[in-house]
C-alpha cells in the first residue's frame, strides 16, 4: 500500500524537525522519514559499555533571535543547558567569550528527541529513491515501502540527497543543479574512548586543539552526560587527518590518535569505537537558506549547509524551508 501525503521531510535531523514542526498545525499529513535507529542526525549519542558520548555535534551557540526562540523553549523543557561559555584551547590558554555553549543534558540527540514530539517521524527508513510525477513525488526505501507527496523537503547533506533524485530519474534545472554541486562538506573520524580512571582533560571538559590530527578533545563525564566508573572521552580528528585516513583500519586510526592524546588520557584505554562522518561540516555553502524548485512539484533542499555549517545553521535553515512551504501547502 501507498500512503499519501502533502509533505514527506527526508531527514529527522534538525533541519528536517524543525521544518516538520513549522508546518504541523498549518498542513495536516506531514511526515519525516530517516534512516537512522533514532532521531537526530548529526545531533547524537552513543552508548557502550558504561560510556555515554555526543560523538557528533559536541554544543550549539545561539546568535538569531528565530533560534533564539527554540534555544528558550528547550532551556525551559529542562532539554538543554548552558555547558560553558569557554574552553582551554591548544596553547593552554582559556579562551572565553561570554558566549553561552549549550548541551543537551541528556546529550545532543535529546534535543532532537524532544523537537520529534508530536510529529508523525519514521526512522529505519532508508529513502533509495526519488521520482517526479506531475502531481508530486512518489518516495521509496530500501524496504520497498512507497509514499506519494505533493511537496518534498530533502535535508540528508546535498551529495545524498542529489543520488536520491538521480536514481529516479529526476531533471533539475541546470542552474540549481549545478548550485547544489558546488556545496562539499569536510569529513571527521570520531573516536569514543572508555578509560580506565579519569582524563587530563581541563575543566570543563572540552579542548579546541583545532589542528591536526585532532581538532577536539571532550570528557563525557565532567559535560556531565556519562556517569559510569569509566571515563568516556570523544576525540575528533581534524579534517587533513580524517581525509587521509578515511580507509584506514580502525586500529591504526586510534593508536594515532590516542598517542597524540596521550597527556589528556593518563588511564588505559579500556574500550574503543570509531565513527566515520563522511559528512561532517558543510564547507562551501549555498548562499541561501534553502533551495526551491517549483516543477514539477515543490521540492526543497535544506539543512546546515545552506543556514550556516553548524546547529543554529541547520535550524534557520529548517525554520525558513518551512515557511517557504507553508506558502504551497497552507490552505490559506
Ligand atoms: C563530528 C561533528 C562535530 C560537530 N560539532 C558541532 C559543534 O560543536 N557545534 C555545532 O553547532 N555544530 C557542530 N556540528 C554540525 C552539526 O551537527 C550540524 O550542522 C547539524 O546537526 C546538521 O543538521 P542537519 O539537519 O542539517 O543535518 P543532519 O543532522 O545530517 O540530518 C540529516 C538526516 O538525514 C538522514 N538521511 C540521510 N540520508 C537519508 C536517506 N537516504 N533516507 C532517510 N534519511 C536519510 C540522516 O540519517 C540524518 O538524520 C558537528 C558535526 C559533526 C559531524
């Protein structure tokens, strides 16, 4: 059987839920549709063993007044907190600026977990592939499930998103297309490190190494997100490192960085696990918060590499590809 739908969002991450949200009680049969076993994208968690670590975005900054508006809403849920308004950075010094780094208190996917509330979301679904029709969009995953839509947003990063369209067979205006072509993202290696004991890493918790081979240091435990006896540590490596190591084996990866991070981690590493973001940050962006093509049917691009390459990037982007769609799918 296939469903039917005003609007399908590919993508539970922020964009994509905030989006949803926007258009939830002005357009009746909105769903998202993600892959992932839960919600969030690059808002994430992982759990193992007596380790809890946000492997992906590690906190968010609030500057637009939109933004500023979720940010309130989720401080008032109890959702997110204030982690610190600096941290130590490679030469030793604290570099504070006043501005407040947000967390989630229960990691960075419960902000997701929370915007998700009340919206129609399906995760485990795999979206392989896209076809127009004159009517809209008809959306199938890898588990053969179809849905029609009259209106498509699409906020997977932009490569993705595009190979979807491509296997159906989908024409894009040559302009649009070759405007999402230009945007490429930097790839990290995300390494979580259980450790025996607790980390020389500084109060509060986080370094900005910002080189190479790693960019960023963080001790789950004094974020205040892992409990355990363990100390559960997240390194991200730097873009160079994680480019030329992409097909590296795992171990020799982490023995790499783990010798690098040797003065922060004076316990033995217990456990370990990598995670391979082959889309981390946009680095060249599209110049508007979103991307509209009317024909044959609305079909949105969005996300954080049209809003800006971070959080609050991604969310004004969600926020103005939801009001764009308004436009199309209100019955006002
Ligand atoms: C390692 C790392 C560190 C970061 N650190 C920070 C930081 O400290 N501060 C900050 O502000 N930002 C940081 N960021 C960036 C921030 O996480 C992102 O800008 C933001 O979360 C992007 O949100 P999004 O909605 O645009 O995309 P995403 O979160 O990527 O959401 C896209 C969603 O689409 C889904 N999807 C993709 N393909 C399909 C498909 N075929 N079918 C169904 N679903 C699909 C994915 O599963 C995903 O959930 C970091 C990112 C990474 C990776």
């Amino acid at each position: 059987m296939t469903s039917e739908h005003d609007l399908i969002v590919v993508g539970a991450g922020l964009s994509g839920l905030l989006a949803a949200r926007h258009l939830k009680d002005s357009v009746e049969n909105v769903l998202v549709l993600d892959k992932g076993r839960g919600v969030g994208g690059r808002l994430s968690r992982r759990r193992f063993d007596g380790g809890v670590f946000d492997h992906g975005a590690q906190y968010f900054t609030v500057s637009d007044a939109r933004f500023r508006n979720v940010a309130d809403e989720l401080i008032a849920a109890g959702v997110v907190r204030v982690w610190s308004t600096g941290f130590e950075d490679a030469a030793g010094h604290f570099k504070d600026n006043g501005e407040p780094r947000y967390v989630g208190v229960d990691g960075m996917s419960a902000v997701a977990r929370f915007l998700a509330r009340g919206l129609q979301v399906k995760t485990q679904h795999r979206v392989v592939e896209i076809t127009g029709r004159d009517d809209g969009w008809r959306i199938t995953t890898s588990e053969g499930v179809r849905f029609l839509s009259r209106a498509l947003l699409l906020t997977a990063p932009v490569p993705q998103s595009l190979e979807l369209l491509m296997s159906g067979g989908v024409y894009l205006p040559t302009d649009s297309l070759q405007a999402l072509q230009r945007i490429q993202y930097a790839r990290c290696l995300a390494l979580m490190v259980e450790l025996d004991g607790k980390s020389r890493i500084p109060p509060p918790g986080g370094k900005w190494l910002s080189g190479e081979p790693i960019a960023w240091i963080a001790d789950n435990n004094q974020k205040g997100i892992s409990a355990g006896k363990t100390t559960a540590v997240t390194i991200h490596a730097g873009p160079q490192f994680s480019l030329k190591h992409w097909d590296s084996a795992e171990e020799v990866v982490r023995d790499r960085l783990l010798s690098v991070a040797e003065p922060f981690l004076p316990g033995a590493p217990v456990h370990s696990q990598l995670h391979r973001w082959k889309f981390s940050l946009p680095t060249t962006l599209h110049r508007d918060r979103f991307l509209l093509i009317e024909q044959p049917a609305p079909l949105v691009f969005a996300g954080d590499a049209f809003g800006g390459p971070k959080v609050e990037g991604a969310a004004l982007s969600g926020l103005s590809a939801g009001t764009a769609l308004s436009r199309y799918l209100s019955p006002h």
